[in-house]
C-alpha cells in the first residue's frame, strides 16, 4: 500500500470499514445464464429450460451445493418470483433487473433467488432510487486502478482479478434513512473542518482518496480542512460520473462538444476490439468509434484494461448446448450506444486522474497531523456497536418464504 503520510503507519491509516461499518460480502451467482447483457437472451434461456424436463432441466440449470432445482428457497426482497421449488416452474420469466456487473459494467439479471447461489437478500431491501452502493475492488499488489467505485444499481461486487471486495450501501435504510456512518464520526469531522460532512461527502471523500490495501480500503482523514473540501469536490464529480446520470444528476458528457460518434457499424459478429492511439479510433471488428481518448482506451482495475474486458464479456464463445450459448444472433444496436457512454466515463475518470495524484501529493505533504484510527479511537468512534455492523430492522410488509409460506425473520 502507498504510504499517505510519512508520520503515519499503513495500519493506522483509517479503514473504509471503520468509516461505513455495515457491509455485506459480494454476490454469488453460482451460474452466469442468470445474467445477460440483454432482456431477450435472459427470457430465450428462461424458456428453453422451463420447457426442459426431468435430467434435462437438472443439466442447463448447473446445480452447486447452494441451488438445485428442488431447492426451497424464499423470494428476493421486492420481487414477484415463484418460491415453489423451481423442478415444477413453468409460469413465465421474471422480469429483468439491472445490476452493476463488476467495475463499470452493467447487465441484466433474472431476480430469482432459486436460481442464485447468495444473492444477498439484505442488499435488496435497501435498494431503492436513493441508494448507492460503495464497492471495493479486490485487491492486487501494484495494479493499477481506484481502489473504491460506486454504483447506482444494486451490484454483484466482483472485481475482475483478486478476491472480491465488500458492498457498502450508503444508507441503512430504504428513503435514504440512517447513513451508514459510524456513530460519532460526522460530529468528529465536524469539529476537524468546520462543518459536519452528509453521509454523501464521507462517500465522495473516499472515493477521491481511498487506497488498496490487504486489509481492505484504506481513506486518510487530513489536518487539512482545505484538502478535505477539495477531496470531497473531486470525489463528488467522480461520483457523478460513475452514476452516469443517476440519483438527480447528468449524464456523462465530454468537455468541449466532443463525443464519440459510431464510424462505421460493428459487424454481425465482431471477433477483435483494437485501439489505434494516433487516430483515437476504437476498433470494434470492422466497425470504427471516433475520437475514443487514449485515457478510455488505458483505464485500469485491478490491473485489468475495462475496455477489451467489457468486449470480451460479450463476444467470448460458450460451450454449446448450455443456457450460456444462448444469445444474440447479431451484435445489437443497444451494445453499441452502452459502449459509447462506457469510453465517456472512462473518459471522464481518466481525465481526473492527474487531481487524484494531486490530492494524494497533498495528503503526504500535508504538516497538518491527519486523523488515525488511533485518533479513532480516542474519540470513542471505534469500535463500533454491534449493531451498527449488522442490516437494520427494514422490514414493513411480509416477505414470501418457500412454497408460498411467509417467511419468518
């Protein structure tokens, strides 16, 4: 982990955890067909397995350990789904759901909950039009790539190299209730820079400064109210990139008038993404998307270029005869308007690149004596109450269990 003060252990340097103390482990789909990057596959796949029957189903299913099709299984928070054991479905396909499919992608997602593994049914009780959900990405010795992304649709939280990192609703409680804010922390800040930061300006703080680390997110607190107000800035417009419009804001644009436009059209079946850096054209097959940035082309996760792997999620051959054969019979044209707001966001956060190195410069050289976990705990923030560590108490209406029984919480 880079040292964000010369004076201050690694280890002493606040955690994410210590500042958002509720989290929950990432998704577990168990099966990839339960995702699509687009509704009609999703229901295609849907109906060639209910129309399958007995050793048939049990094979396109994919059974683990968690799910099989006699599983009994509750419905997900807010979803209409059967909660009969899914070996008797043959009722029609749920409704699709959007979800943040790993950093910067987003698909679609049958909200069954007989067909996923762990779909963690405490994300879905707060997620609503006001929550957004901090994601850490997993942690990879020297990558390149923020350490904290955040999203509007509820995410599956998986990175693309390292273990996956842990889920952080913003708010504990549906309507944007409750921060999911240490007890005693704003109070703290408040005393530090003058004014007590909303729970959205600790998120934008730590989405501007957060860093790796083997523990987990690491987010240096400064001496420095102006460093603070200006990593909250930053962190606030690169939150507004991220959500992509979302949550009251606008949708990505690049400055000065410019756009990537569609040069020539991706062919049915596109077998190659390249980048020509001296013309800024991104290659999509024999099809051409002009001016695409050079900081588009080369950002990072984990290590990890998000452009070719995003092509590559939807171009990677399936073994046949399985629900993930099922797809699109040409590229379609939705794909293609998705990758021109994706090269504009990796665009944006490319461009603000240069400021996170700023703000870290700062943050080291800063004479002001940054705010430890050490400081933490003196001020009676850590340790947290257990209860802060686990889901509120949400629950206004019943909640259907297996085969149509409430379910009991």
């Amino acid at each position: 982990m880079q040292r964000v003060n010369a004076d201050v252990s690694p280890d002493d340097v606040p955690l994410l955890d210590d500042l958002m103390p509720w989290s929950v482990p990432a998704l577990r789909l168990g099966r990839e067909w339960v995702t699509a990057p687009d509704t009609g596959t999703l229901r295609a796949r849907w109906d060639a397995l209910v129309a399958a029957g007995g050793t048939e189903r049990e094979a396109l299913f994919r059974p683990s350990r968690a799910r099989t099709p006699r599983s009994a299984v509750a419905a997900l928070p807010g979803q209409r789904t059967g909660t009969a054991r899914f070996a008797r479905e043959d009722g029609p396909c749920p409704r699709p759901v959007r979800i943040a499919y790993g950093p910067f992608d987003e698909r679609w997602l049958l909200p069954d909950h007989r067909l996923i593994d762990a779909a963690r049914p405490e994300l879905w009780r707060v997620a609503d039009e006001h929550q957004v959900f901090a994601v850490e990405q997993g942690y990879v010795p020297g990558a390149a790539g923020p350490a904290l992304l955040v999203t509007a649709p509820l995410p599956d939280g998986r990175s693309p190299t390292g273990r996956p990192g842990r889920v952080r609703p913003l708010y504990r409680r549906p309507g944007g209730r409750e921060p999911n804010v240490a007890p005693g922390l704003p109070a703290l800040l408040r005393e530090r820079y003058g004014r007590e930061p909303a729970a959205p300006d600790l998120l934008a703080w730590a989405v501007a400064a957060a860093v790796p680390s083997p523990a987990g997110c690491r987010v240096p607190l400064p001496g420095d109210p102006d460093v603070w107000a200006a990593g909250v800035a930053l962190g606030h417009r690169m939150t507004s990139v991220q959500l992509r419009g979302a949550r009251g804001g606008e949708r990505p644009r690049l400055p000065g008038g410019r756009r990537p436009y569609v040069r020539a059209a991706p062919p049915p079946r596109p077998g190659a993404l390249e980048y020509d850096a001296d013309e800024e054209v991104l290659h999509v097959g024999t099809g051409r998307v002009a001016p695409v940035p050079a900081e588009a082309w080369e950002y990072h996760v984990g290590g990890v270029r998000v452009l070719p792997l995003w092509f590559e999620r939807r171009t990677a051959a399936a073994e046949p005869g399985t629900l993930e054969a099922i797809r699109p019979p040409a590229w379609p044209r939705e794909w293609t308007s998705e990758l021109l707001e994706l090269i504009t966001v990796l665009a944006l956060l490319g461009a603000l690149d240069a400021e996170r190195a700023a703000l870290a410069d700062r943050l080291r050289s800063s004479s002001a004596p940054p705010l430890t976990r050490t400081g933490l705990r003196a001020a009676g923030v850590l340790p947290h109450p257990a209860a802060v560590r686990r889901p509120a108490s949400v629950l206004d209406h019943p909640e259907e269990g297996p085969e149509g029984q409430f379910a009991l919480l």
